[in-house]
C-alpha cells in the first residue's frame, strides 16, 4: 500500500491531533482494504477528536456522523467546520455500550479506529448493536490494537497496559468468534493491518508524552505478541 489518501494530510501527524497510533493511516487501511466503498451516510463510531470523522467526510463524500462518548461534541463540531466539513458532519456524544439511537439500516457504512475494543469485546454486542444500523451491501470497518495470538498478557504488557486495557487485547480468531456474524447476514474479513510499524513510528514521532511512553514500552518487548488488526463486515444485500 502507498497510503495516497492518508499522506495528504502530513500536518496532523503530530501531539495536537494524535490519541495514538497514526489513526489516518488506519482509516486509509481500511479504506482500501475494503471491497465495499463508505459512501452517503457513515458513522465514525468513537470518533476522539473527529480526525478520522474529516479523513472520511474528505476522501468519500460521505456524510458523516462523529460519535464519541468523551469528546466535547461542541469542540469537535468547531474543530471540523475548521477542516473545512463542518456541512457533511454531525458532532454527537453517546455512549455505544448502552446503545445507539439510530433506526434500522441508518447507515451504507461504520468505521471505528482504535476505539471499539473499549466497550464492544462482548459476544452479541455487534450482531445486536452495530450489525441492524447497517444498510444491505453496507459494510463496517474497524481497527483494534489486539494480538498475533490468544494468550495472557505479559507482565511488561501489564505494566504498560494495566489489567483493563489488557483484557482488551485479543487475536483476529477471537475477534471473528466474538463478532458472532451468522454467515447467512454477512461476510467477515479480518488482517493484521500492513501499516502496523508505520502508525506506531509516527504516533512516537509525534513527541506526545503517551507516545514516548508506548515507544518505550513497545521496544522493550511488548510489540512481540502485538499487532493492530483490521476488521471488515460486509452485509449482505
């Protein structure tokens, strides 16, 4: 991959804009990896601060609803009218563990980056909450931090982690278990993402204190077992 979308926006790669590893690279992963284009309407489910809310509402022509849980809506609406997509953008604050209130097939498209594995790594939580918001011939797309295989965390892991972000961390097979699609209503895709050194190398150039501390943590053993994994739900039509 050549990342063409996401190398246009080189000014956000830095401590004001990241959370985490480079999430324009992981939505421009997504994006290509994806048989199914994100098109009209499309929720960016755990949105931060919008950033991967503009990616898309730029490179798709999406309209897009940015839902975060902790993000002050206002701020992050104010932020994307400054990015220039403030007419094809909606800035809302909800809480998707406790559900979404949007009606059946609301939506041709879900993208979540590096936010799902905090409050969906329950079995029935996708094939009752995500999977109905999405039209026929839509798709989901999703980027988790997880692991090359299933297994317990490392002390290095939890010490870096902490027992609740590490419970959060899991294999692509465990992740297709989990999502519990029936084959019958949709297809499921699952990669571990190509741009994996390259987001974290930019997440730790970026200076953020966070990020120097993952760098530090990462390079002394934790990357190991560690990979950011792709998701890709297709519904059938």
């Amino acid at each position: 991959m050549n990342y063409f979308r996401s190398n246009k926006y080189v000014d956000f790669f830095t401590k004001e804009y990241m959370m985490g590893p480079n999430c324009l690279r992981l939505a421009d992963e997504l994006l290509e990896k994806s048989p199914v284009s994100l098109r009209r309407r499309v929720m960016d489910l755990g949105a931060g601060s919008g950033l991967v809310s503009m990616f898309v509402a730029k490179e798709t022509g999406a309209a897009v609803i940015s839902v975060d849980l902790w993000s002050n809506p206002t701020d992050n609406q104010r932020r994307l009218e400054k990015w220039g997509v403030g007419d094809k953008t909606l800035a809302v604050q909800l809480d998707a563990a406790k559900g979404l209130p949007f009606g059946m097939e609301s939506f041709d498209g879900i993208i979540s980056v590096d936010a799902y594995h905090y409050f969906a790594c329950k079995e029935g939580f996708f094939t009752e909450k995500i999977l109905p918001l999405i039209k026929p011939g839509g798709v989901a797309l999703i980027a988790v931090p997880g692991l090359k295989e299933e297994k317990e965390p490392s002390p290095a892991m939890l010490e870096w982690g902490g027992e609740e972000d590490c419970a959060t961390f899991h294999s692509r097979s465990w992740w297709e278990k989990t999502l519990g699609v029936n084959p019958d209503e949709a297809t499921v895709h699952t990669w571990e993402m190509e741009c994996n050194d390259m987001a974290w190398q930019e997440w730790f150039a970026s200076g953020h204190e966070y990020g120097l501390r993952d760098q530090e943590y990462l390079e002394a053993g934790v990357k190991e077992n560690m990979a950011l994994l792709g998701i890709c739900v297709i519904k059938k039509g």
